[in-house]
C-alpha cells in the first residue's frame, strides 16, 4: 500500500516533531509521564512510533525514502566521532582499577554470552527460532553492538551484516526488554548495596573521593556554548565523516582486488564492506582526537549533538519496520535472556574475585548494556553526583562497542556455521 506522505522533507519532519514530543513528554514533571516512562523508555517510541506510522496506520513507509541512507552514512559517523571524542583516558584511570576490570568484565560478558546463548539454545530448543542460523547471527550482532556500545553501533552492526529490517525490529523488542528488566534489578540492587558490597567483601570508601574527582573533570571541561564552538562541533564531526569516507572509499576496493578469495574462504566478506570500514574510521578519527584538545569540545555539549544524530537515525529504522511480522521470532527471547545471564554471571564472580564495590558492577554493566542514556540513572540510584561516572564509561562503551560487536558477531557466526 501506498503511504500517504512520500515526500522526504514532509516525513523528515513528521520524524522530528515526534521525536520532539517524545524527549519534552519524558523530561516532563506531570506524574503521568514520569509514571509511563518508567515502563516505556524513550528509546523505545523512538523507535516505535515510526514503526506505528508505517504499519499500521500507512502514513509513511522507509520503502523509497532516502533518509535512512543520509541519516546511516552521515549522520552515524558523524555521531561516532563525537560520542568518542569526549573519552577522558586520564579520567577513566582515576576511576580506579577496578572500575575499569568492571567495566571490561561486562565488555567481555556481552562478547561471549552471545555465542554461548546461541550454543546452548540451538542444542537444547533447535526448532524455537523461526530464522535460519545465518539471518540469526546476523541479527543478534545488532544486540551485541547496542548491549556493549549503544543505538550508534546497534545500527553499525545492522549495516555492516545486512540485517533485514522485520527481523531488526524484532531484535529490538529482545534488546529492549531484555535490558531494561536487567536494569531493574541493578537500581534494586542500588537500595541494598551495603548489603551486596558486604557479600563481595568490597570497601566502598572510594566512592567519595570518586565523587569530587568527577566534579572536578566536569567543571575542567564546561565553556560557554556559542555559534563559533557549534561550527567547531560540526567541523569535528563531518570533517571526520569525510575522512571515513575517502578511507573506505580507497581500502575496500584494494581489499576487494588483492584479497577477495582469501577473505571469502575465511568468511570475512564483511571486511569488503564499504559500510564496515566507514564505521572503524570514524570510531578510530573519534578515539585519536580524544588524546587531542579537541576533546574539550565535549564541553560544548559534542556528545549531545552526537545524541540527537542517533535519534534521527533511530527514527528513520523506526519508519522501515513491519510491526506485523515482528513475532514470528518471540523464541530469541530465549537467547536474549540467557545471553544476559553469561553476563551476570561473569560480573557477580568478577566482582568477587575482586572485592569490587556494587557500584562498579552496576555502573560497568549499565555502561555496556544501556550506554550513555541509562548509565547515568543507573549511577545516580547511588548518588546523584555520581551520574557523569556513568556517562563517562558509557562513552568509553561507544569506542569499544563497534570493535567488540564484531568479534562477537564473528564468534557467533562460527557457533552458528553462517
């Protein structure tokens, strides 16, 4: 069926005054709204409300648009490079050693609990899931890039591996779900840290120097936000995009030419995407300028504009989906859920390995799992000052999210013998 709005510049701005009615309804005081984003998130209607306009309502439709296509190869890499320009190295190694193992140890949770859901599910229930396996390891790769790097890499994942738009919509119920009901254990866990913190046998008195060290990085890095520091912002970000581009225009061709057999023997086709390389520059050209002064642009709100460049980009998935087909594949519960499992686990004897505080545990999973959007909540269930410790190591799971997704697609790949 035909939608009824084709034209790209009338849907762009059904996109963003949806997207503007979302972020002003769930930043609102009115009790109803905080009561209905407390069981909705945010990202979710992002993603949805778009979705619910294609089908079923027929008012727009992703099927011709070019805005996926601008919002994917511009927008994307451009949030990439802001989202990691903002990484602190210095700040991450004041947090602590064992913040950091925290951290890596749900990094490293989220890479093998894929493979080892996808394992034990395929053995134990071979006929739940409706997709084939390789349209499965596919798929779920998307999980892997959100669960370690956010909606930025989510998207990198459902380019670089060709995941199908139903079956990307589905993954997006696993993801959501899934994380948010882990997320409710960690705030409950937040009530009861003193409790948790004496079972790891962990001494919490760094929490407090932590605190001031964090003000004071905030305060290190604010400036006045003006149109000068927004054209340096975008300068950043799509001079950046240029240079990801121009890379991945020369080193996919010289890989296709010299390569092309190898690679397809050792069944990395996806190194010979323009897609995959145009995502690691502009991850590597964000990582780079972090160790620059330009990473004081994070002061004039760069992460922020890298935000709203994801938004838009989750709105234009949203626009692409077919709600009706999204069931067919309710059994990637299954792995979802055990996928989060391999992560807790790892966690919680990391932790006690470790005598790591809970707010470590909590903060390092919700850094990976629920990126720069949650983390912070996830921090200030602790203490409100705490927040930008969550921000910060989520955006340290941006730089990392893109590399460890992959390696957790490939390792399931070969679970799955796509």
């Amino acid at each position: 069926m035909e939608p009824i709005f084709t034209n790209d510049a009338v849907v762009l701005g059904i996109l963003l005054v949806l997207l503007a009615l979302v972020f002003t309804t769930s930043s609102s005081d009115h009790p109803i709204w905080k009561k209905f984003y407390t069981y909705c998130p945010p990202l979710l209607l992002c993603y949805f409300l778009p979705a619910l306009m294609h089908w079923p309502l027929g008012l727009i439709s992703g099927e011709g648009s070019q805005l996926y296509f601008v919002a994917s190869r511009y927008l994307l890499p451009a949030s990439l490079v802001l989202l990691c320009l903002g990484i602190d190295f210095q700040g991450i190694i004041n947090l602590g050693w064992r913040a950091i193992v925290m951290f890596l140890a749900a990094t490293i949770g989220i890479i093998i609990g894929g493979p080892i859901a996808l394992l034990l599910i395929n053995s134990i229930f071979p006929d739940l899931i409706a997709a084939n396996n390789d349209e499965l390891w596919r798929g779920l790769s998307t999980v892997a890039g959100s669960w370690i790097g956010g909606g930025a890499n989510q998207a990198a994942m459902k380019e670089i591996f060709e995941v199908g738009d139903d079956l990307f919509a589905t993954m997006i119920i696993v993801d959501v779900v899934v994380a948010n009901i882990w997320m409710g254990f960690l705030l409950y866990g937040a009530n009861i840290s003193d409790k948790i913190d004496g079972w790891l046998g962990a001494d919490a008195s760094s929490i407090e120097s932590l605190k001031k060290k964090v003000e004071d990085y905030r305060e290190s890095i604010s400036m006045k936000e003006t149109t000068t520091t927004a054209f340096k912002v975008l300068g950043v970000a799509f001079g950046g995009v240029a240079l990801a581009h121009w890379g991945s225009d020369v080193i996919t061709p010289w890989l296709e030419n010299n390569f092309s057999e190898r690679l397809s023997a050792l069944r990395l086709d996806s190194l010979m995407s323009k897609f995959f390389w145009l995502i690691v520059i502009a991850t590597t050209v964000g990582l780079v300028l972090s160790a620059t002064k330009l990473r004081k642009l994070e002061g004039a709100g760069a992460s922020r504009y890298g935000s709203v460049f994801i938004y838009i980009l989750v709105a234009t998935i949203g626009m692409k989906m077919n709600l009706g087909e999204v069931w067919e594949n309710i059994g990637l519960f299954a792995i979802g859920i055990t996928w989060m499992l391999v992560h807790v686990i790892i966690l919680l004897l990391v932790a006690k390995l470790i005598k790591a505080p809970f707010f470590f545990v909590a903060v390092g999973s919700q850094a990976n799992v629920g990126g720069a959007a949650s983390a912070p909540v996830v921090a200030s269930a602790f203490s409100s000052t705490l927040a930008p410790v969550g921000v910060l190591m989520a955006v340290l799971g941006y730089a990392l999210g893109t590399y460890g997704a992959i390696i957790c697609a490939f390792l399931m790949q070969g679970v799955a013998g796509g």
